[in-house]
C-alpha cells in the first residue's frame, strides 16, 4: 500500500502542478486576448467611421472565460476550456524531440472561436446553428497554435517552434475576422424549406424560430476543410 501511496502522491505533485501552471498560462493569454480583442474593434470602428451607422462594431466581455465580438452581421463568440489537455499519442508533434524530451510540453490549454449570425443573438433565436471556426492551443511554455478552417488551419500551426506573443494574437484574431467576413449565409435547399406546420409559421411570426446558420442544411465539415 505504501508504493501505491507514495506513486498517487508522486502523480497529483507533478500532474496537477502542472495543469494548474498550464490553466493559469491559458486564463493569462486569454485576458491578453480580451485586450486584442477590444483594441481591434476599436480600431476597426475608427476605421470605418461614419460610412453606414446601420453596420455595428462591439466588444463585450462575458465573464472570466468568455468573450464576444460583433463584426457588421457576425458574432463571434472567444470561450476559453477550463480544462487542460494533453495531445493525443498518434499524432506527428511526438516524434520531436520537443515532446519525447519532456512530455510535459504536450499538455495544452484550449480557446475556442464560435461564429454565429448577429440576427440570432438580437432576434434569440436560440435553434439557431453556431460554428466552431477555430481552436487555439497553448502551453506552459507560450508554444502555441491554431486549428481552424481554410487559412486558420495552416497559417498557426508550427507548434513546437512558435510562442505566442501579443503580436501574434493579434495577427490571429485578424484572420479569424477575414475568414468569417468571406464565409457567408448560403440559401438552403428547396427541398428543406418547402413544408411547413402551423404551428412553425406561427413561431416564425412571433419568436423568429426558425433554425438559421450559415451553412445550414450542407455538408460544411467537407464544404470548408483547410487546404
């Protein structure tokens, strides 16, 4: 019993020291992100002025591990996981030295990046579909990358030799914004639309509540894949 007791004791010192110095690695970089995130719409704001009062920009800090954006018709939604995370053993980063060297690199924070259609938030239409556009992991030691659709997929994801900077983050949050300006509503199928109950009709005149996303009704896992 005294083995067994010695190894449990051996493991909570190192493991969960080791999540907690991840977590608060992680809840450090997202309040950065907050920050990015506030001084982008700002200067996005400026920049756009008084072209059409009609297109709205805000920031809204949600809590301690949750942030949302209003870029023109988009929300989107920055949720950090109050979880740590460890890679899986199949994948490419251990056959670096980086990860065989000290497997304590390969445990990881995760952000993840949610975008839903602005007409959702404002009108509660809570069927609603959302999209994960994107996940940023993070380590104790700052490496970071990004996982994501089209170019958030391949632009973040040297890992074992990046560490995540302000400067970074913000390039980040750009291209989170470029690609959800250019990933736009497409008119659902005919065929999915073309019945409907009275009781449908009658909450689409007072809730709004019928279920709207951008790709709703298509395949978007394979429309959108990274190159």
């Amino acid at each position: 019993m005294s083995t067994a007791r010695e190894t449990i004791d051996k493991l909570i010192k190192e493991k969960s020291v080791l999540k907690q110095d991840v977590f608060h690695n992680t809840i450090a970089n997202f309040r950065t992100l907050k920050t990015v995130l506030h001084e982008t719409v700002e200067d996005l704001k400026k920049r756009f002025g008084n072209t059409d009062q009609r297109v709205e920009f805000y920031y809204k800090d949600r809590g301690e591990f949750q942030a949302e954006v209003k870029i023109a018709g988009d929300i989107l939604i920055f949720q950090m996981h109050t979880n740590v995370f460890q890679f899986d053993k199949s994948h490419n980063f251990w056959k670096s030295g980086y990860f065989k060297d000290n497997d304590e690199n390969s445990y990881i924070g995760i952000i993840n990046v949610y975008n839903f259609l602005a007409d959702s938030f404002k009108y509660q239409r809570e069927a609603d579909i959302g999209y994960l556009i994107a996940r940023l992991f993070v380590n104790k030691e700052n490496h970071f990358m990004v996982q994501g659709k089209r170019q958030l997929g391949y632009l973040y994801n040297d890992f074992l030799n990046t560490a995540l900077t302000k400067e970074l983050m913000a390039d980040v949050v750009d291209s989170v914004i470029l690609y959800t300006l250019d990933f736009d509503m497409y008119t659902p199928p005919y065929e999915n639309m073309q019945i409907v109950t009275v009781e449908q009709i009658q909450d689409m005149n007072h809730n709004h509540s019928v279920a709207t996303g951008k790709r709703l009704g298509f395949r978007f896992g394979l429309e959108d894949s990274a190159v």
